[in-house]
C-alpha cells in the first residue's frame, strides 16, 4: 500500500467516524456522543477510534467544526450567489430557514451553544468563537445592505444582526415543540415587520 493510499483510507475512515458522530449528536448533543457507541456504529474498537480522535473531546470539537462546514455550505455559500443587500440578507435568511426545517429534529450548533454556555474549556471557547463569527458575518451583510441603500445609513448593524438572530432562536424552539409550519409562518411575519422597521 503506497502512503498516498493510506492517507485516502485514514481521511476515509475519519471521515466516516466523524458522519456518525455528528448523526449521533443531532439526537443526543455533544456530550452524549460515546466513544463506546460510536466504535460499535462504525463497526470498530473504541482504540481504533482513538486513533483518529485522540481524544473524546478532540471528537467533540472535530464535529463542532463539521457541523459549521455543513451550515455555511447550506446557510451562507448559496446566498452569497445573490446580489449585495437585502436580497442576499435575505437569501441567507430563506437558507437558514430551511436549515431549520431540516434539522428540527437536532441542530448541533443550537444544542451546543445550550450545553457549554455556562462552561469553561476548549468546547465552550470554540462555540463563542463559531457564533461570534456568524453574528460578523451577519454584521457584514447588513452593513452591505446599507451601502447599497436597501437599509437606513443608520442602522446598528450589532443589533440587527442580534434580532435576526433571536428570531431564529424563536422558529427552532418553536419548530420543535409545535411543528415548523406554523413557526415558520410567525417567522416570517417577524422577519417582514424586522426589515421594514429598519428600512427608509
């Protein structure tokens, strides 16, 4: 077997570790990923895992970054497609909608920013700097919004992006305990008085 070979069955392997993990972590959140359990999903001994994670809370961390992976490519790459301002602010919004609809059932990063928020360590450093990044991001795109005129010169891009930001929370909270079609229209109901209220 050449090196070249290995290394593609090791990334293979990890990444196949890490698909189950992160499949495991919708249902029961970080901390209840096993390695036992993951080792007996992916059909191999708990040392074979650790070759790959050293560690459970490598493991975790590892599928905190897949997780973002998967939201960026699902929320913010499509809408980027999207003219700058508020069609783009809003395709994000649209995409984050149906990352809402899709994961109803379990969203790693909500989960996550619910279990380590009042924690110390690498796992709570590391879900403050994943929403930090996407509250910038947000701040980005309205601050874009403004130029383009879509918003007033004066909006606060902070707070807007912090509203956004809340009314998600409300459509997962609400989508999970009384079904996303409702929660979703009172969403975007929001979401329409949100944009006009800070509109010229």
């Amino acid at each position: 077997m050449t090196t070249a070979t290995h290394s593609g069955k090791r990334a293979s392997t990890r990444d196949l570790i890490l698909g189950h993990a992160y499949a495991m972590a919708r249902s029961d959140g970080l901390e209840g990923l096993s390695i036992g359990t993951l080792a007996t999903g992916v059909n191999m001994s708990k040392s074979g895992v650790f070759a790959h994670f050293g560690s459970r809370e490598e493991l975790q961390l590892a599928v905190l970054e897949a997780a973002a992976q998967r939201f960026r490519a699902k929320v913010l790459l499509p809408a980027l497609k999207q003219p700058r301002g508020l069609p783009r602010l809003r395709a994000i919004v649209a995409n984050w909608f149906e990352w809402g609809r899709e994961h109803r059932s379990g969203c790693v990063l909500l989960s996550a920013a619910s279990e380590y928020d009042g924690r110390n360590g690498a796992l709570h450093d590391k879900v403050v700097s994943q929403q930090a990044d996407w509250r910038s991001g947000l701040q980005v795109a309205i601050a874009q919004a403004m130029t383009e005129g879509h918003l007033r010169s004066d909006t606060d891009t902070a707070q807007l992006a912090f509203e956004i930001y809340a009314l998600m929370l409300g459509l997962h909270h609400d989508a999970g305990l009384f079904g996303f079609d409702e929660a979703g229209q009172r969403a975007a109901q929001a979401f329409e008085r949100l944009w006009r209220s800070w509109q010229n």
